[in-house]
C-alpha cells in the first residue's frame, strides 16, 4: 500500500499521513514520508489523495525545509538581479524584505498554502494598502514561487489558487484641447516649456523623455527614435534601459508645431553652449540640466507647479500620455496608430486603457458609416412615452 491515514491518540483533531516513496538506491530499501494534517478525517483524505496522485503522475516531491524567508532571498540573488533591470529589482526587494519577509518569512516554502496568502492580502489591506498595490504583491509572489515550481521546490504555485483583490477602476484624468493651449502657454514661462510640449504631443513616457539625445530626433523626417529610458534608482544613480518590449522601441511622427517646438528648443541650447565655450554634441541629452539629464522629480515637481499657477484641473505628468490618446482617439485616429505612438505591447491594452472614449467612436463610427452608404436622413428625436 503506498499510503495510509493514523489518528494521533494524545491529539486530537491531529493525522499522521505515511506514504511510500520508493526504494533507496543506496540500500535498496524502501523509504517511508511522514505528513501531518490538523482538521477533520476528511482533510486528511484528501491530502493522502493529493500526495499519492502526485506520486502517480511524478509530479512529487520531497518537503523542503527551506521558509520562504530563504527563498525569496535567493530568488532575488540568484534569478533576479541576473535577469531584471536594476530598477524592477529594486523594487521587488523593497516589497520583499518590507512586507513578504516579515509576514510569510517564516512559513517553510512547501508548506505555504493559498490561504496563507489570502490572509496576507486581506490583513494588508486592513492595513492601509491599496487593492492595486496589494495585486502588485501578488504578483511577485506568483512570480517567486514560479521559479520554485521550475526549481522543483514546489510541485504546483499556490498563487494560481489565490483570489488577486478587485481593484475599482479609478477614472482618468485628462485635459480637452482648451486646457491644453492654457498650460502650454503658461509654461512659456518655464525652462520646460519644450518638454511639457513633447510630452502632451507625442504621447512619450517621462522616462523615454528624459533619456532623449538629439542623435534620437530627424529633423530631416520629423521624427523622435524612442530606443531607451532613464531612472534613478536608489541613491541617486541614474540608469538608461532599453524598451521591455519590441513595441516600446519605436520611431514617433512629430507634429509641425512640435517639430518647431524642438528646432527653437536646440537654438537656444547651442547659444547657451556656446556661452561656456562649447559645441552642442548629437550625445548631449536634449533636455539637461547643465548637461547632466533632468532627474524625473524634478520634471514631475516643475508640472505641478505651473498647473497651481494657472488654477487648472490637476492632472499628473503622466496623464499628458492619457491626454495626447484621447485626443487623438476622439480625432477619429485609428487605436492602432495609437497603439503604435505609446508603444503598447498590443492593441487591447491601448482599448481597455481608452475604454471611456470608446461611446464617442461608435457614436462617430455609426454616422460615418450612414454617409458612406448614402444614407442621409434628417435628424431624428426619439422621445419616451
């Protein structure tokens, strides 16, 4: 028999589990592991039924004495600094040893079950955290213990059992056309008019902004090489990577008025160069900060200031991304050349994102279509009665 269920006498509600896992090789005799369930008969059941299954498909394997404290250490040592930027390792250690550390640490990783993750979630929460930051902890944990399963620590991730918090779709703040000439030209004022500008025309990533050369910009064609980003990680060190994705690394048609933005912007770069007895260089970042880039704080505090200044609805630096798709969706603009100025990976994140321009088009979509056919009515007032 391979497996069988004992109840402990001096425990109650207690079951010792022993199953049979094969021969030794070293001395040919047969090796017995020992299990322990605390519930009811019917819990044991099924763990015995759970463990002689995956004796059967050769999914099992021998617990593991390593807590999950070790292991989420390892992971990051021996998985993700070799193989994530810099910039995601640090914020996946800063989750670990802030809040995963301190309240899974200790569990042994084979014993880890999914609602010792469930009360995680819930008790964070409780805490204070948000639905989606708590999701972002679920998913590093689906991430680590991934490896463990390809690792052969774990034979299944208990993450795939869990049930990730719901997270309430926060609305989108952007700016109409009006609100967008009103910014624009109250950041005249400011060093930062030309990036602001590039920002809200082209639909870039802070970080893509930042990491721009004028190497990157064709003057000749009108277009932006987005090819790399720039962060500061911790400590202040400012790191350039490359896109995630084949679709990040992108080439972004310049409007006219940007365009000009950009030549005026690179006149009086060249003029302030020459006055330190320089020449501008194709390597030099187009928006510096005494040739040193601009950190991303800085930007984002410089935003904020000249939106308060003007009294306008307050919108992040990052909406102006939001604000240049909508824009352009509301246009009529195809949601794949959308797609392709962001640099999303596919064209569904680019429509689940814009969702609530989406009654707009179809409402445009429908007229269209009647003029096409030549279906030209008079207009129609539907009344309830």
């Amino acid at each position: 028999m391979k497996g069988h269920i004992v109840q402990r006498s001096k425990t109650k509600g207690t079951w010792s589990i022993k199953i049979s896992v094969g021969k030794d090789p070293t001395t040919g005799r047969y090796k017995n592991q020992w299990y322990t369930v605390r519930g009811k008969k019917k819990d044991a059941e099924k763990r015995l039924s759970e463990l002689l299954n995956q004796l059967d498909t050769g999914t099992y394997l021998k617990p593991d004495k390593t807590n999950v404290a070790d292991f989420l250490k390892r992971w990051l040592s021996d998985y993700a600094k070799p193989n994530l930027s810099p910039r995601t390792v640090e914020g996946y250690e800063y989750v670990i040893t802030r809040h995963l550390i301190p309240a899974l640490g200790k569990t042994t990783l084979s014993q880890l079950k999914p609602e010792h993750l469930q009360r995680y979630y819930a008790e964070k929460q409780k805490g204070g955290l948000s639905a989606q930051t708590v999701r972002h902890h679920h998913t590093i944990l689906h991430r680590v213990l991934k490896i463990a399963v390809e690792w052969e620590l774990l034979s299944r991730n208990v993450a795939d059992a869990v049930s990730r918090p719901r997270v309430q779709q926060v609305e989108m703040q952007t700016w109409n056309e009006q609100e967008v000439n009103k910014f624009l030209e109250a950041a005249k004022t400011t060093p930062y008019y030309a990036l602001f500008y590039i920002a809200l025309f082209t639909g870039m990533r802070r970080s893509e902004i930042l990491a721009l050369r004028w190497q990157d910009i064709d003057f000749i064609l009108g277009e932006i090489s987005v090819n790399r980003s720039l962060h500061v990680l911790k400590g202040g060190k400012v790191i350039l990577r490359a896109p995630k994705t084949k679709t990040g690394k992108r080439t972004v048609a310049l409007p006219q008025s940007a365009f000009l933005v950009l030549n005026e912007h690179r006149k009086t770069q060249e003029g302030n160069c020459l006055l330190l007895g320089k020449v501008l260089s194709d390597t030099d970042y187009v928006f510096n900060n005494l040739g040193k880039p601009l950190l991303p704080n800085t930007v984002s505090h410089a935003w904020m200031k000249t939106v308060k200044r003007v009294g306008m609805k307050y919108i992040r630096f990052h909406d102006a991304r939001h604000t240049h798709a909508s824009l352009m969706l509301k246009q009529g603009i195809h949601p794949k050349i959308v797609q392709e100025r962001l640099g999303h990976s596919s064209i569904s994140i680019t429509l689940d994102t814009y969702s609530h321009v989406a009654p707009g088009l179809q409402e445009a979509a429908a007229k269209r279509f009647d003029e096409a056919m030549g279906m030209q009515h008079n207009e129609v007032v539907l009344e309830n009665k």
